[in-house]
C-alpha cells in the first residue's frame, strides 16, 4: 500500500473517531483545522526540497550529502 492509501485510511479513522459523541460543528471544525495543520507541514517540507535542490545544484553541497538530506526529508512526509 502506498503513501497515499495509508494517509487515506488516517483520514478516515480520524474522522471516524471525532464522530462519536461530538456536533457537526466542532467535527468540521476539527477536519477542517486537522486539513490546514497537514498542508502547513507539506509545505514547509516542500520548501525544504526546493532549498535543498538549490544548494545541489549551486554546488553548495556533495551528491552524498543531497541524497541523504532528501531521504531524511521524504521520510518526514506523507507525499514525497
């Protein structure tokens, strides 16, 4: 299974759980704030592997050094 069927069954189990017992209100709410709060952090990941490709390229840093930083990097993330 792929990264984006394990972040799908996260979603639905997340919702899932704020169902119970909660209004309609603070469970959009939440889904709604849950969403902002994972695109906030995909962002900054995604600015991190620009940087990264900028100073790979710039000559800044070693091929060895680039592969091991985006590994770490892609390790942190849901998407890449």
């Amino acid at each position: 299974m792929g990264k984006k069927g394990i972040v799908a069954i996260l979603v639905l189990m997340m919702l899932g759980s704020l169902q119970v017992g909660c209004s309609r209100d603070f469970v959009g709410g939440a889904a709604v704030g849950a969403v902002g709060a994972g695109a906030a952090y995909e962002y900054r990941t995604k600015k991190q592997l620009d940087r990264l490709d900028r100073d790979f390229e710039a000559g800044r840093i070693s091929r060895q050094e680039y592969l091991k930083r985006k590994k770490e990097i892609e390790a942190g993330s849901l998407i890449y």
